[in-house]
C-alpha cells in the first residue's frame, strides 16, 4: 500500500490573506489597521475625536460607531453633508472592517433614492462588496450598472472574471490596464491567485522600488516569497514593515506562517500569542481560528474548518488532510467530489483521496484517476523539480507498481525527508519490492508512528527485510507480539516459506509446526518435515548449533504423523554417535 501522507496537516500551508488592494474603493489607500482612538488624559475635558481623526488613524471601528451615533441622534455637521454622505461614510468604514453585509445594506439604501439623488459610483462600490461576499455574478451585474468606463471599474470585472472562470473576459480586462499602481497592483494580485508567483513577485518589487513609503508592499513581497517557499528571504522583508506596525494582524499572520514551515507548529502559535498580546482577540479572525487549527495539528478541525470552507480554499483541503488522518477516507471524498482542482495542492490531494479510496475499497477507477493528478503534478514544468512534484512522479509510478523508478524519484529527495513517515514507509517497501532489503530496513526502521507501524503491512514487509538480511529471529519476534488474528496466520505463511527460501530452516519449522496445529493441511507437513531436515543437515555440515536439534525433537513431538519415529530414529543416532546431547 501507497502511504498518501495523512499524517501530517504540514503538507499543506496554511491559508494567507489575498493581496487584494486594488479592489477596494477609491477613497483611499488601503494600507494597514492600527488601533487607535485613545484619549490622553488632561485636565481639562477631553476632546471627542472627529471623524478625520478617527480615519487618519485608521480606525473604522471608531469611526464607524460615531457616523452612526450621529445617524441615529440626527446628528448633521460640515463633515457628513447630510445624510447621503454619512451613509456613504457609513459604507466606506463598514467595507474597510470586513463587515460587508452592513456596506450592502447601506449601499442597496442608498441606490433605493430614498435620501435623494443616489451618488453615481454607488453600484460600483456595492460591486466592491459583492465581490468579498463571494457573489461574483451579482457584483458583475453591479458594476454593469455604471455605463461609463473607469479604471476602478475594469478593476473590478477583472477579478470577477477570473473568480468566474471566464478567460476570454479577462484578458479584454486585462488588456485595459494601465502603467498606474492600481493597476500594476491588480494585475500582480491575479497572478498571486493563479499562482504565477514569480511575475507577482517582479511587480511588487518594481512598485516597491519606486515607491519606497509604500510599507504595504513589503507584506505583499513577502507573501510571495512564501509562496516560493523563501521562508527566510519572506520573514527578512516582513521585518520592514513590522518595524512601523508591530501589532499588524495580517503582517504577524504570514510571520507565524513562515516559523511553522521553517520550525514547529509550537513556534508558529508563539508568534501568534503576540496579537493577544496587542489586544487582538485571535477567536474574532477567521483567518487567525483557521490557522491556529494547522498550527496545532488539526485541533478543533471539526469545530473551525467548517464554517469556513466557503471562505477560505484552504479550509476545504485542511479538513480533507484532517479525515485523511483519522481514517475518514469517504468523507475526504465528498468533500473533494465536485472541486475541480486550479493548483498543484489541490490535484496533490484529489490524488491522495483517490489513492485511498481505491486501495481501501479495491476500486480500480479511483486509482487510475490517482495515477492521472500524480503524473499532472509531478510532470508540470512549474512543479517537476519541486519535492511534492518529484513526490507526485514517484506515487504515480508505486501505483503502476514500477518500482525502480520510484526509488529513482524518492532517492532524489531522500536528504530532505528523512524524518518523514509516509516518506520512510513509501521509499522501504519500494526498496524491499526491488531486492534491496538491506537499504528496505533501514527506511522501515525509522518510522516512528505506532499506528503506522502496527498495520499488517508494514509488519509483513519488515519481516521479509529481516528474513532477507538473515535476522529470521526478528521476523519471529514480530509474529510473537501479534494477537491471533488472520493477519498472524499470513505472516506465519510469510515467515514459513521465506525462511525456508533462505536457509533459515529453524525458524520455517516453527512457523510450519505452528500452520500445521492451526490448520492440519498435509502441505504444512511437508513443510516441516522439509524444514527439519534442513536443520538436521546444517547441524552435521557444522553450520548450525547442535541445540538446534532439541528444538526439532521438541517439534516432533506434537507430531502424530507416521513418518515421524523413523525421523526422530535417524538424528538420535547421529547425536549418539557424534557425542551430542540432545535429551
């Protein structure tokens, strides 16, 4: 059997925000929360803030809870110019908290002309919402809305054809953007979403460089990075804007992302407990709950990762790789049944649960489309040298049972997985399934996952690395710790007939000798009557221990076969005649 990794929730990152600048609304320039809002204490009667102050701050919430204040006291002053423009305030710092429900219903309120003549970007803004609601269709409609043409606009409809799937719209899209940052940076941000990391990368760096004030940029550089796996290179660029906003959510997010691939899960929760410390409550961020669930192998998986499956892809592979590794194949499945794989992680996995369905439940069609994702994986030009893609090739050859070439692949990658399970239990039994048992041990042997290394699989194929290796007395030891089941009963077959192959003739006639009491089947006789008479001529050849004999003789005994006393005759008279004891 193919060990599809299932135990570890490490084979897959951990969810990232999306750099998705350019989609907010024209405003103002997103750059990062930092709370605020805080009165000084004074003598004198503290200043209430005004908006402006709460907005150069960043502060929504505040922000936020005075527009509405003022909204519902009737409130009206040279800042809100009427109740169009608090509303329009209203929606812009509901958008900036991520509470999008509010902006739509402030947005839909206003585009009813119940306070007078709707202001002509509205839909676009509404489109804006739409599209962090997930209902791209509706914010396609919306943006249809505005007749005239605008960059904002064809910002929009970008990302809404590529979330729709719809290509030849958005290379029309694509073709009107212009050399501006909003556009640079939207452009950068599809192929972050299609995982063209290296062009993001060019372009985020090139901004970055003509727009050195710009901080943000250094987080979306940094993303990247991580993205191609520059765990290091990321964290040092991280470290630029953490030093102007050391309680970034998002900036201190991708930082524990980055320790949990280069260190522990441990380490990456560490980072993590510095936002509570800032003030942050972690159970408040979907982003944060989901990553807490990676970062504690999977924790709480069934309480988190379903509500958010329709909100973060990750969260949908996440709990795949969580039933995978408690034995819940079918469910893997269903999750997995209709999703139509766009990246490598993706069709990695669909391989995975195909591969256990079809070797759990015998179905040859699973395995095939098994065979398929492995090969698209390992095969692509942008994965074929990556260690997953050199995975891939190597599940996709142990399927079609090709074992050279899998030791040709996981040879290749054998330095980074050395403490790897599923990479230990995949490399042994190639190794062991092409006659190299020596090399087959010594993987078998560091598997360290007592489930692993109790399932008759992994018990058989060691057992046949030590007949091999001439340890028969190993393989015995492995069947002696197992519960009668059929399973032993297999492994005595193994160890009976391998034993016997090599020479090992003491030990085949103690697995024959017990076949033989389990099921009295005369092929088991023979058997031992073979394997004693091995013994025997070992013994006087001098290549066995004389005591050898005794355990025979001690065999026989439970033997009510005729053919036995003219056996039993025969070594008595040797012993007696070349002085050895054997009573």
């Amino acid at each position: 059997y193919l060990k599809q990794g299932k135990g570890k929730e490490s084979n897959y990152p951990p969810s990232r925000p999306t750099p998705r600048r350019t989609m907010m609304m024209s405003r103002g320039t997103r750059k990062q929360s930092v709370v605020g809002g805080r009165r000084s204490s004074t003598k004198s009667a503290p200043k209430v803030p005004s908006l402006q102050d709460f907005l150069g701050k960043r502060d929504f919430t505040g922000a936020l809870a005075l527009l509405e204040f003022k909204r519902r006291n009737g409130g009206d002053d040279e800042e809100t110019e009427g109740e169009v423009q608090t509303l329009m305030w209203i929606g812009y710092c509901a958008f900036h908290l991520g509470k999008y429900e509010r902006a739509q219903e402030v947005y839909t309120e206003l585009m009813t002309g119940n306070h007078g003549k709707c202001p002509p970007e509205v839909p676009l803004y509404l489109a804006c919402v739409y599209y962090y609601m997930q209902m791209y269709s509706e914010a396609q409609d919306a943006a249809a809305e505005i007749s005239k043409d605008s960059a904002l606009k064809n910002r929009v409809l970008f990302h809404v054809c590529h979330k729709l799937g719809d290509e030849h719209k958005l290379m029309q899209h694509h073709q009107k953007l212009s050399d501006t940052n909003e556009d640079q940076l939207s452009l950068a941000a599809i192929h972050y979403l299609r995982g063209h990391f290296q062009e993001a990368t060019d372009i985020y760096k090139r901004l970055l460089l003509e727009n050195r004030e710009d901080l943000a940029l250094n987080v979306y550089v940094a993303m990247c990075y991580y993205k191609l796996d520059y765990y290091d290179v990321s964290l040092e660029i991280l470290a630029v804007y953490l030093q102007t906003y050391p309680d970034s959510a998002v900036a201190i997010n991708l930082k524990a992302c980055n320790h949990f691939r280069l260190y522990n899960g441990k380490a990456a929760e560490a980072e993590l407990k510095v936002l509570a410390e800032h003030g942050h409550v972690l159970q408040a961020n979907d982003l944060i709950r989901h990553n807490m669930v990676v970062f504690s192998n999977g924790d709480q998986a069934l309480q988190v990762l379903p509500s958010l499956l329709d909100f973060i892809p990750e969260a949908r592979l996440n709990l795949v790789i969580y039933y995978l590794r408690n034995d819940g194949v079918e469910e893997a499945d269903n999750l997995l049944k209709d999703l139509e794989p766009s990246t490598p992680q993706e069709y990695i996995l669909k391989g995975v649960v195909n591969a256990c369905m079809g070797q759990s439940m015998g179905m040859k069609e699973n395995l095939k489309n098994a065979q398929k994702f492995f090969q698209l994986v390992g095969a692509s030009a942008s994965e074929c040298d990556t260690i997953p893609g050199r995975q891939c090739m190597a599940s996709c050859f142990f399927l079609l049972k090709q074992f050279e070439d899998v030791n040709i692949y996981l040879n290749s990658i054998k330095q980074y997985m050395y403490a790897d399970d599923d990479f230990n239990w995949n490399y042994g039994i190639s190794l062991a399934a092409t006659g190299n048992y020596k090399r087959a041990e010594e993987a078998l042997l560091l598997v360290q996952n007592e489930a692993y290394k109790a399932e008759y699989c992994y018990i058989s194929w060691l057992a046949r690395c030590y007949i091999m290796n001439n340890n028969p007395r190993n393989a015995w030891e492995l069947y002696l710790k197992m519960d009668t089941s059929n399973e032993s009963f297999n492994l005595l077959q193994l160890i009976a007939n391998d034993c016997y192959r090599m020479g090992s003739f003491l030990y085949a006639a103690k697995a024959f000798d017990v076949l033989e009491r389990l099921d009295p089947d005369p092929e088991y006789w023979e058997g031992k009557r073979g394997a004693f008479a091995g013994v025997f001529q070992a013994v006087v050849a001098g290549k066995a221990a004389k005591e050898d004999l005794r355990d025979v003789l001690a065999m026989v005994k439970h033997t009510g076969n005729p053919q036995v006393e003219y056996m039993t005759r025969v070594i008595r008279k040797w012993a007696k005649e070349a002085n050895v004891k054997i009573s």
